[in-house]
C-alpha cells in the first residue's frame, strides 16, 4: 500500500512551538524557567552600518596611527573614578549562578585587559577580589551576600533596580546549585530554591534612592563612584530619576540581557531592545545636561566589536557584556579541555535534553562546561587559567574590530564616534536609533533633514 499523501498545513498562530508549550503547561501546571536572554528576533546593532570615510572624510592608518580607548567613569563625583583601557566592562554574573573557577577566570582577563569585572547577587568571592583589578559591587534587592566590609573593598558599587532579561521581576537560584559555600555566603539552606527580592527592602520610590546613594557614598568616604542599573523600560524617565538621586554612572540593560535563571515569561516579553533603550538614555542625559558628567554603560545582547562601535556612535560611553563572556569561556562549546585535551561534552547536553548551540540550562546547575555550576566535578571543566585565555582574546578582538571601525571613520578616539556615522537598514532601527534609513536623509519621527 502507498503511503497516504500528507497535506500539512501548520497554523502560524499555533505552531508548533505554540503547541510544545500549552502541552508542557497543560501535563506539569509549571511555567518555563531558563537562563540566558531571549531568542525571538529583536532589532539589533546589525540594522545600522558605518558611513565610514570616503572623500569627505580622512580614514586613518591602523599600522601607524593610534585610536585612543581609554575610558572613565564616574569621575562626576567620586575621589577615585574607574579609568579603565578599554570601553567593555564585565556586567555582573554572581558567585552561584557561575562557579567560582569562572569568576576567577573572568577577573583575571579583565585585570590583563585593563577592566572592571562585576559581583553579582550573592556578595564578593575572595578569588574575585584578588583576581580583579576594577571591582564593581553590586547592591541588589535580595543583599543575598552583601557585607559592608566588602563594600569597602570595592572599586564602584553598582545600585541595581532591574535586569533587562526580568525588569520588575527577581532572579533565581534553584536549589540544586545552592552549594554549601552559596549556601553560607547568602545565608540560605542548602539545596532549596531560591527566589530574589525584586524589590529593595529600604525604598520605595526615587527619594529613598538618594538616600541610600548618600548613604553608599559615606561608608565608602566619597572615594568610589556609584552605579545605578536598571533593566530598559520606561528609559527615559527612569534615567532621569537615578541621575537626580545623584548617580554618577547609569546602566541600562536591553530585553536582550542575560540571566543565570528566571521565568521565559519575562525573558521574552518584559522590556524594550537594547537598540531602542540607548537613544532614550542618551536622550535623558542631554535634557539634563549632564551627558558629560554621568556616563551611560549599555548592556544587553552585545557581542562584536562592531555593536560596540555602534554603541558607543550612539553616546553610550562604555558597553557590559554578559552572556558573550560565558561563550568565550565555553558556553554552549562543544568539548571542555582537561590538561588540553579536547573531551566530548555531547552526552552531558543531551542529558540535559539539548545540543551544544542550544543550551539555555544555566539553571539546572549542570552546565557540561563548568561555567555555570557549583557541582565539584562539573566545575574542573573550567580551567581558570584556559578561561582566562579565552576571554583575553576575546575582549582583544572586541577591541581591535571597534578601533578598525572608528579608525576608518576617521576617528583617533573611540568616543569620538558620532550617531553621524550611522545608517539604519530597516524602518524600525532608523526610528529606534534616531539615524537615517540608509540612502535616504529619513529619520521616521522627524521632519526630512
Ligand atoms: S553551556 Fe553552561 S553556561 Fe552555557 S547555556 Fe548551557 S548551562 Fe548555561
């Protein structure tokens, strides 16, 4: 007997995913919890191009001259501002989501790279610390870990409102990676899930924010600057709170912002894209008239040099990376390395019922990598020292293809990149950008140039 011919028309409204997702609702009554950022198509750094330099403008020579990309920030009001050699800095990932291998291999490149690396919910480690030579310090609604002395020993402290992968929502830490040493550092039991506070238990509004921002500033004598981050939401009128609470640096975090573990729910579908929260911020800051005393670090989704470049046309002074930091450590590899022999980690994915390049199972704390457990043996898989390597180059690379860029436009500094050196590729990254849509001197929302 013939097969019977099959006419499969699959509905765009309940596709498969669609499908996929009731079902799984339906049988287990739970909603999804996983890690990284979202994974539906967004706008992004690559709907922009440089117009870089032609006639009317000079390039300059890679071999012979220099591109500055020095960077400080917070020099607005603290004694010892972050001077950092280049404008990509570490966002925070804590000491429970990754191993402790990992935030040592992270605070060891960024002190060869000459930047700041980030805590994270659930305090300082003293491998971080020694390994570092930039420290931020985060406060975070849950203080899971945080310790005044610590604060002292910081170089920035970072206030954090929200995420950009779960603004308006707190983090998880499911039990399985609550390890004896997490455990201790927050004050938890072992081995129980554990929910962050989304909220900051000592304010409830921007007056109180100034409070604990002066507050902040006389435990640590004045002397380092202070963050505020915020997950990017209403960006324009949040940005102006923080900086009238006396920020000295903002951080806006777009949708496509990492997390170690929270609700898909909102990975998805809280929060605006990081092409679109920069320009509000930039905005906010020149309303003010303080676009060249606070800084703007941006964040979410950031992963070659030339979204850097992009970034940094469009006024951000610096950029955070977060889940590009755990690829170049291995996230999502392949194989892991034992005394450089390359072993196979598929069997430890599919156990997980994924593939290497679709891993989001930070959560689960059985990361074939060792980048983002506390299991002991897990955790060897990430050699510190290889780690280290890794993310070294990486941030090289990062660096060298942003002044490749800001070089042929014609720039001898990396800030002197200008949202005049941008075109958009598509209607909506022209209107989100504030840039003309390329061959054209459209700008959607604005009258014609
Ligand atoms: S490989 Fe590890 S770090 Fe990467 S997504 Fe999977 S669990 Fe997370």
């Amino acid at each position: 007997m013939p097969e019977p011919l099959l006419h499969l028309e699959e509905s765009r409204s309940f596709n498969r995913d669609v499908l996929a997702y009731i079902q799984h609702a339906a049988e287990t009554g739970l909603y999804e919890i996983r890690g990284l950022g979202a994974k539906r198509a967004l706008p992004t750094f690559d709907d922009l191009v440089f117009l870089t330099a032609s006639a009317s403008r000079y390039p300059l020579e890679g071999y012979r001259e220099t591109c500055a990309t020095r960077t400080v920030l917070g020099a607005r009001r603290a004694r010892q501002p972050v001077e950092l050699d280049i404008p990509i800095t570490i966002a925070g990932m804590s000491f429970g989501a990754l191993s402790a291998n990992a935030k040592e291999a992270i605070g060891r490149a960024a002190t060869d790279m000459g930047t700041s690396t980030t805590t994270g919910d659930g305090g300082m480690t003293e491998e971080e610390r020694q390994a570092s030579k930039w420290l931020v310090y985060q406060c975070l609604p849950s203080r899971y870990g945080f310790n005044p002395d610590d604060l002292r020993r910081a170089d920035a402290i970072e206030i954090v409102i929200g995420q950009g992968a779960k603004p308006g929502g707190g983090g998880m830490l499911l039990g399985q990676k609550i390890s004896p040493r997490v455990a201790a550092m927050r004050t938890l039991p072992e081995g129980i899930d554990q929910r962050s506070a989304c909220r900051h238990p000592d304010w409830t509004g921007p007056d109180d924010l100034t409070i604990k921002i002066n507050e902040l500033r006389e435990l640590t004598d004045w002397r380092v600057p202070i963050y505020v981050k915020m997950g990017a939401t209403r960006v324009r009128d949040d940005v102006k709170l923080a900086v009238k609470a006396g920020a000295d640096v903002v951080i806006i975090d777009g949708m496509q912002g990492g997390t170690a573990a929270t609700q898909q729910v909102f990975i998805e579908h809280a929060g605006i894209p990081t092409l679109a929260a920069l320009p509000l911020a930039v905005e906010a800051l020149e309303d003010m008239g303080v676009a060249d005393e606070v800084q703007l670090v941006i964040s979410g989704g950031i992963r070659t040099g030339a979204d850097v470049a992009k970034a940094l046309a469009l006024g951000a002074d610096a950029v955070a990376i977060g889940q590009a930091v755990l690829m170049a450590l291995g996230c999502n590899s392949p194989t892991w390395f034992d005394h450089g022999a390359a072993i196979d980690a598929t069997p430890d994915y599919h156990a997980l019922q994924t593939a290497p390049g679709y891993c989001h199972h930070c959560h689960t704390g059985r990361c074939p990598v060792g980048v983002t457990t506390q299991s002991p043996e897990l955790e060897l898989r990430l050699d510190p020292d290889h780690g280290a390597r890794r993310l070294r180059n990486y941030l090289q690379v990062l660096t060298m293809e942003l002044t490749t860029l800001a070089r042929a436009c014609g720039k001898s500094n990396v800030h002197h990149l200008e949202r005049e050196d941008l075109v958009a590729l598509t209607i909506e990254a022209a209107a989100m950008a504030r840039v003309p849509l390329a061959g054209t001197n459209w700008i959607p929302g604005k009258p014609s140039l």
